[in-house]
C-alpha cells in the first residue's frame, strides 16, 4: 500500500512553482551533478523536513528526474516475468500520476549484480517526451501522458544487468551499449527510433556501464563515451572517432565522465582503479600526450565525481571522500565519511551532498579543509542519486521517493 505524507503548505505554494528548475536527466542539467538552486534543506530525518513520501512498487536503481511538475523514474515488478514500467508522481504532492508497462521480460532471464535492478538506468524527459533506456531490454520513447512511441533493442551480454544513462543530442538519442560479447555506441533518431549511426569499440572490448558526456571542446562538440581499456571522444553526429585515451586494466566502467577547466575526468573501472585528467583537443590516440594527470589512489568504482571551482571532488565505494586541485590532481584532503557509496554526489546551494548506500547523506561545505554540516539518515537504501528542483531534494531509496525541504 502507497504511503503518502503531505505537508500542506507546499501544496498550495509550490504546485506552479515546481517546474521553475528542472532536473531532467542523470546528474542533472549539463549531467555533472550541478544545479543552482538555493535554499535547499540542510537537515532531514524521517520525521523531520519530509514534504512527501511516498511508496514505490517493484525495485529500481534508476534516479530520479523532474520535469513539468513531476518526478520520473522506472522500476521493475516481478511478477511472471518482470514489468520494466515508468512512473510519475506529482512533485508538489507524491501522488501517482502515471505508471505503464514499458517492456515485459519472461522466459529465461540473465543473472544480474545482487546491487544492481531490472531498472537502472535514469529517464530523460525532454518537452512532452521521455526516453527510457533499460539496457539489452529495450529502450523507448514515451510522450509524457504515457503513451509509446516507438521500442527499440539492441543484443549484447550486459553480465551483471543494466547500468548507464542515455544522452540526448539535437535530434539523437545516444547509448553505451557495452556487453562481454558486442560492444558498441549507437545513436538512435529520437523521433523515430531508428539508428542514425552505430560505432563499434576498438578491439578489445568488454563491459562497461557508464553514461556519455557531450562537451564543448574549442570549435566542436564531443561525445565522451567511457568503456572497457579506453575512452573515446566521438563526433556526436557521425560517430567517428576524435581521440582515446587507453588504460590497460579498466572496465566494468560506471561513473559518468566530468568536464572543466579545460579537461575531461575520466574514472578507469575495475581491477586497479584510477581517476585521470585528458585534454581534449587531441587527435588519435592521445594516451602519451594529452593526459594531465592521474591518481591511483582513492578513486570510485561506482559514484561520479564532481567540480566546485578550482577543486575536484570524489568519494570512493568505500566512503573515502577526496579533494584534490582540478587542475594538477594534487591532493588536497582525503577523509573516510563512513559507510559505503555508490550513489553521485551533488553540488547545490552551496553545498555537497554525498549518498551513502545506508540510508545517510553526508552534507560537507566545499574547501580546502573537510568540515562537515550534517548527516541526515532515512530509512531504507540509497544507490539512486538525488534530484534538485525549486527549493527541493528528491531522494530513493529502495522503498520510497521522498520530497525534502527546507523548514
């Protein structure tokens, strides 16, 4: 049964006022974790700051996005087989707005990570259409009254389930399609489904689970697209190849790659993990030339990192928050948060806010010295990563989606 907990002034207040800052895709806006929203909640508990919360069926990881006054996420539902579904809840009150079947998978299924879910990867709504993306299982197009558009599937091995995010690009809907058997980058005309171009990984190719990143690099755009043993930057319209950069024990790949200052942040994946720093404006293969620097240790397997002005900021699986200068990689702090992480980090209002697996967000001020603001528990999982929209946290866990605001 729905649990709803409505406090009435954001009701009123806020029904018109929700759609003023969007969050509409993973990582928000530029897809870097960033937003400028201001007076957002510093402190929280279940009794404490929670506008809404409200229930949620079946289990999915995907994070969720706000647009039109609306939360969007996707789960899964097993029940003779497993129905992958978008939903939406009205942002003001948590009350369900839609929920449709998107895909049905039955027969023989794969095994996926015991972290991971049938429903990972995060929605994109753009105007009146949202595209969801559910790995090897299908990917579609919606218009936001629930309609489908048009389906489209791809056939790779995805061993431990689904993971990275589509991009939107004009008129292009692009994916990381990285299985143990075919791995390839395709993007898809989001109008109509069909494929525009499709590049295949340079050999050897393995999993990867990560989100691309469209920069504006000089006089062009990239697309920066990380897999298995290498990154590469492709032209976002045809698909060929810019520049890559190489490392030789890396995949498994999940943070989303970051941009600024003039370089592309790039997390190398299992088994010795490491963060480097790439320039650019390279062509070919620019592993010996444009890497600015790297660090081996401290770096995440799972959660994206971010940039506040001159510092680079990450916390690894296991709790251990880094800062380093962007623009050298020279540590600067390292400080264990406690618990374990898989969720992104967020900069808003002036703060960072970092999602730890058990149910707590650690709130630190950005710095050249760690200081710590608050640490607000939920109950419940949380490997999804949050959403900023008008003054509020959208936050799931593995039971609910919670609305969070400043008292």
């Amino acid at each position: 049964m729905r649990i709803l907990l409505i406090c009435a002034f954001c009701v009123a207040s806020c029904a018109v006022e929700l759609a003023a800052q969007d969050w509409p895709e993973f990582r928000g806006p530029g897809g870097q974790g960033q937003s400028s929203e201001r007076d957002l909640p510093l402190e929280w508990a279940e009794t404490r700051n929670v506008a809404w919360k409200t229930a949620l069926p079946g289990l999915g990881w995907s994070s969720p996005v706000v647009s039109g006054g609306k939360v969007w996420i996707t789960t899964a539902i097993e029940q003779r087989g497993v129905s992958l579904r978008l939903m939406a809840f009205d942002a003001a009150t948590g009350r369900e707005a839609l929920n449709v079947e998107v895909f049905h998978l039955t027969g023989a299924r794969r095994e996926i990570n015991p972290k991971n879910s049938w429903a990972s990867p995060t929605p994109i709504v753009e105007g009146d259409r949202v595209y969801v993306h559910f790995g090897a299982d299908g990917t579609a197009a919606l218009s936001t009254d629930g309609t489908v558009i048009w389906k489209q599937r791809f056939e790779y091995e995805s061993q431990h389930g689904a993971g990275g995010s589509p991009v939107v690009y004009g008129g292009l809907l692009i994916l990381n399609c990285d299985g143990s058997d075919n791995a390839f980058v395709v993007a898809l005309d989001k109008t109509t489904g069909t494929v525009k171009w499709k590049t295949n990984r340079r050999y050897p190719a393995d999993q990867a689970y990560t989100t691309p990143l469209v920069i504006r690099a000089g006089d062009r755009d990239q697309l920066i697209s990380v897999g298995a043993y290498r990154a590469t930057a492709y032209d976002p319209l045809t698909g060929k190849e810019i520049w890559r950069v190489s490392y030789s024990d890396g995949f498994s790949n999940v943070p989303r790659p970051i941009y600024g200052h003039g370089l592309v942040y790039i997390a190398t994946g299992f088994q010795q993990p490491s963060m480097i720093a790439v320039r650019p404006d390279g062509l070919g293969d620019v592993t010996k030339t444009h890497v600015a620097w790297k660090l081996a240790r401290g770096a995440p397997l799972t959660p994206s990192p971010l940039i506040v002005g001159d510092e680079f900021y990450m916390v690894n699986d296991a709790g251990i928050a880094s800062c380093l200068d962007a623009r050298t990689g020279t540590v600067i702090w390292q400080q264990r948060l406690g618990g374990t992480y898989s969720a992104s980090p967020v900069f808003a209002d002036g703060r960072i806010y970092f999602l730890a697996e058990q149910g707590v967000t650690i709130v630190i001020a950005p710095g050249k010295e760690f200081r710590r603001l608050a640490t607000n528990p939920l109950n419940g999982g949380l490997l999804a990563s949050m959403a900023v929209s008008n003054g509020s946290l959208f936050l799931r866990t593995d039971s609910h989606l919670y609305r969070i605001v400043a008292p």
